[in-house]
C-alpha cells in the first residue's frame, strides 16, 4: 500500500514538473525555451544546363558562408565541404534572432585572395574584396576553378523555423577565339598569316570584385592569355581558349590581337571591348544572361595585306549557345543570326 501510494506521489511530482515546463514556454520571456530553427541551403539553377535544373551538388565542392550583422559587421565565417555534397545540404549558422547579409563563395582555392584578414567585429561587409592571383606580370595563363557567389539579406526568428535558399551564379566564363586571315579576293590567305601573332586579353581593374559581386579597381591591370593555343601549323588561323572571371556590364574588358614585329615592336591588328562585343548577342545583352552563359565563341576574320604589316578587319562572328550573330564593318553594322547546323 505504501509503495503504491509513493509511485501515485511520484508520478504527481513528474506531471506538475511537466506542467511547469509547458507553461514556462508559454510565458513572454522565451530566453529559456527552444528557439526556431534557422538553416541555409544553396542552389545552382542560373545555368545553360537543361538536363539538370540544380547543379549545386555537381559543380560545387566547398561553400564558404560569410556572415555580416545588420551595420556589415563581420561575425563569422563557416567553411563546408563535400564530395558531393547531399542533395538536402543545410549549414546552421547558428544565429540569434535579427536581420544579417549572407555572402557564399563557392570552390575558393589559392587562385583567389580574400582580403583583408577577417576580424570580427571589426572587418566591415564594404571592404571585403575577393581578387584573382596573377603571376608577377600580373597575367594569367591557365584553367581557373569556377568560383561561385551568392548574396541575401535574411531576418532569423527566435521561434519560426525557416530556411532560406541561396542561389549561386558562376564567376567563370570560357572564351573560345578563333582568328583567320583572308586575301583581299576573300579567299584564305596562303601566307604565314598566323606567324608572331599575340592574343590577350587585359583587365584594366584586375579581377577584383566586391562581396556583392560587383567590380572594383584594384590599381593593377591584369592581362589574361589562352590556357590552350593552337596553330595546328596553320597558315591562314589562331585559335586559342581563355578562362575568365566574371563578366560585368558596363566594365570593359579589351580584346587585343597584334603582330610582334622583327624590331621587337608590336603591331595592333585587332581591338575591342570584348564584353560589349558579346552584349551585342541578343542572349547576352543583360546581367542576368551574362551570368547564365559561359562559354562564348568569337571568329575574327582579318585581310591580309602580304606584307604582314597592315592587316585590315573584314568581320565578326560570336556564337553563344549554338546562335550565331556576324558582324561586318562595311558601311553600318550587319546582324545575320543563325542556327548551328542549319542552312
């Protein structure tokens, strides 16, 4: 009887404590109680890929989550990696109620410089920069790893459970150029057109962007060179592939092709602003669409003079994603778009 009596006491003890604990959460001062879950995930959907919707857990190895407070104050970085990463990926920043920007960068290796030294609280979201690494000459000459970003401004709750979704874009564009050299008759040259010819492409802000991903002038121009160049022993043609950062509206990139001449002066052949070049394609005219492509093809057609000396421009042909518009300096500028493989 006593013992029975004992468990009746026990259990009374156990559903008041319960009933403390219930009505403890219920009070205004939520300090004490479980607080809503606030996680991230991530997404690559600003693609040209049509097989594939999200690529996020294909072309992204490691996320880097920066964390800045509603003044941009920095507070923490979290690193992550995967081999692939899980379809349901979720980073807990573990973060108190407020409002904070959210900056991912996707696949960071030693060909970027993340500067200054994060400190937190005191390195601010205005001066956090993100620059490509050049050889002392300030080039770059090979394959880069595709470095992503993303940015959002997110408002945690102490007691809604919530994700928020960042969508990632590519920071890195392939350039496939093509140049040949023609007679004046518009038959391919039979000369050694090709020979001494140069091809790079310079950056006058040298590949420094801001957190948001936008360009800023880092005080050194920066001159990309093909990673993959080939003659094939060719007379009458250059081809070379670049790898590129980002392309920005509205900030130039200079396609520069020239002849090294015998008395060690260079001779320009061919300039443009290579960006407002692919602006021209009517896939590529806004951000957006500079941000989803990344692979363009250029064919630059010059007339060759024999002497090798004077080459004059004849045409220009972009491709992006199979489309292809040519642009010939003749008297106004002349859009004929085609369809790869088409007639």
């Amino acid at each position: 009887m006593h013992s029975t009596f004992y468990r009746k006491t026990r259990m009374v003890a156990y559903i008041s404590m319960l009933l403390w604990l219930i009505t403890g959460c219920v009070n205004e001062d939520f300090s004490d109680c479980l607080q809503g879950s606030f996680q991230v995930a991530f997404e690559y959907v600003h693609h040209t890929d049509n097989t594939c919707p999200d690529r996020f857990n294909i072309d992204v190895q490691q996320i880097d989550l920066y964390v800045f407070d509603a003044a941009g104050c920095f507070l923490k970085c979290i690193t992550r990696k995967g081999t692939p990463f899980p379809k349901d990926f979720r980073i807990d920043p573990e973060l108190s109620a407020g409002s904070y920007m959210l900056v991912a960068w996707g696949n960071l290796t030693d060909e970027v410089t993340l500067q200054p030294a994060f400190i937190a609280g005191q390195t601010t979201l205005e001066q956090a920069l993100l620059s490509l690494n050049a050889a002392e000459d300030r080039s770059v000459n090979h394959r880069l790893t595709p470095v992503f970003h993303a940015m959002k401004q997110v408002e945690v709750n102490d007691v809604k459970e919530h994700t928020e979704v960042l969508s990632l874009i590519k920071n890195e564009n392939h350039l496939h150029l093509n140049v040949k050299w023609f007679e004046k008759s518009g038959i391919p040259c039979i000369h050694r057109c090709a020979d001494g010819v140069r091809v790079r492409v310079l950056d006058p802000k040298g590949a420094t962007y801001k957190f948001d991903n936008s360009v800023v002038a880092s005080g050194n121009e920066l001159t990309y060179y093909p990673y993959q160049g080939v003659n094939n022993d060719a007379w009458n043609q250059f081809a070379g592939v670049f790898a590129l950062m980002r392309l920005v509206e509205g900030e130039k990139l200079t396609l520069l092709i020239e002849r090294l001449m015998q008395d060690g002066t260079a001779k320009e052949l061919y300039r443009s602003d290579l960006v407002e070049l692919i602006r021209m394609h009517p896939y590529t005219r806004i951000q957006s669409e500079l941000d989803r492509q990344d692979v363009y093809e250029v064919e630059i057609s010059l007339i060759d003079d024999l002497d090798g000396d004077t080459d004059t421009y004849m045409q220009t042909a972009v491709t992006v994603s199979g489309w292809t518009i040519i642009l010939q300096d003749t008297e106004m500028w002349y859009f004929i778009i085609k369809r790869e493989n088409e007639t």
